[in-house]
C-alpha cells in the first residue's frame, strides 16, 4: 500500500487537481442538482447528487475496460454518445419547462409544489445525467490518456476512479445542502416554478450544444 502512495501520490494529485476545475465548472449535473434543490428540497436533491456520484463510475468502467480507447480512435461512436445525451437532456428540460405553477391549495412554506419525484427517479436523473454526459466522458479520456501513464495498475486507476466519483458525489451533496437551505428556497418563494422553467431552458440549451458543431 506505502509502495502505491510513494510511487502514484504525484499523478493522484495532479488528477484531483484537474478534476476540481472540471466538476466545478456547470454543466448539466450543475443544472439538475440546482433545479431538484429549489424545486423538490434537500432530501431528493441529496440523492439526485449521490447519484450523479455513481454515474461517474460508468465512465470508470469503460475506461478501466480499453473502451474509452475505442471511442477516442472512433469520432463516429462519441457524436452518437453526444446525440443520445442531447435527446436526454432535452426530455429533461421540456419536462421542467412544461412545469405547472402550484396550486392554491399547496402547503409549502417554500413556494415549491407538493408533488415530488420519487427517491428512484430522483437517483436515476442524478445517474443518467452524469452517465450519458460527453463532458465527463472527454475528461476520462483526457486523464486516462495524458495524465495516467499506461504502467499504472488497473487497480490504482480504480482507486483514482472511486474517489473521483466520491469527490463528485461530495461536491453536489454540498451544493444541495446550500442550495436547499430556507434561506435560499423562501427568496425562490411561489415562483419557484419559473425557476424550474429558466433550469428547462439551460437543459436545452446545453443539450443544442452538444450537437452543433
């Protein structure tokens, strides 16, 4: 175990560092995180980050697999990965365009309608979105390709893919806390939902950006 710190230490560190600029910069996990927080509250959005975490580890495991090569010598397989993520993305943001505005009967001291999305879903947007996301899929190659040098065992690089997928999962656990907080959620108040709608038109907007050249 000493041997794999004094030996990797270097090349850990340099991929930390890298990836806390990547996972801080918005993307679409940025965008759904921060919508299930205003819109659904701390609990779900928790789960939507915790699932984003593992999404990370698809990528993980294709590259630990030799596909990642594959779809670097292929452009032809990555614009289809970019496609399906678009058209996922899309669903997403017309679904919270098309929000409705709450009821006058809903309860919320937050201004957030009562109709809630279940854990399950809640996990799987969080997954999906960081599953299909080109995004991370470029970073992946990019580290396994520039940063981790091919004598690495498959083992440290799963130790690098495990915490990156923590580091991620972590960083949106963060942002739900802070962003579901009443603070936060009593200044959206009962237009909340025009909120959801802005988050819908990021969604698509990005998804339109994975596709144009």
């Amino acid at each position: 175990m000493l041997e794999y710190v004094e030996n990797y230490w270097l090349e850990f560190l340099t991929i930390a560092s890298v990836h806390i600029l990547a996972v801080a910069s918005p993307g679409p996990d940025f965008a759904i995180v921060l919508k299930h927080s205003i819109r659904y509250g701390r609990r779900l959005a928790l789960i939507t980050s915790i699932g984003a975490g593992v999404g990370i580890l698809v990528h993980v495991s294709y590259s630990l697999l030799g596909i990642g090569l594959l779809i670097k010598a292929n452009p032809d397989l990555f614009t289809i990965i970019s496609y399906i993520a678009a058209a996922y993305l899309l669903y997403i943001g017309w679904g919270a365009i098309r929000s409705p505005a709450p009821s006058k009967d809903s309860s919320s001291v937050s201004g957030t309608s009562e109709v809630l999305i279940s854990d399950k879903k809640a996990f799987m947007i969080g997954f999906l979105t960081n599953g299909l996301n080109p995004k991370a899929t470029l970073f992946f190659l990019s580290i396994f390709a520039v940063v981790v040098s091919a004598d690495t065992p498959n083992l440290v690089k799963l130790a690098y893919g495990l915490y990156l997928a923590i580091a991620t999962g972590l960083w949106f656990c963060f942002l739900s806390v802070i962003l579901s907080s009443d603070k936060v959620r009593a200044f959206i108040g009962s237009k909340g939902y025009w909120f959801d709608r802005v988050m819908g038109a990021v969604l698509i907007l990005l998804a339109v950006s994975l596709v144009l050249p």
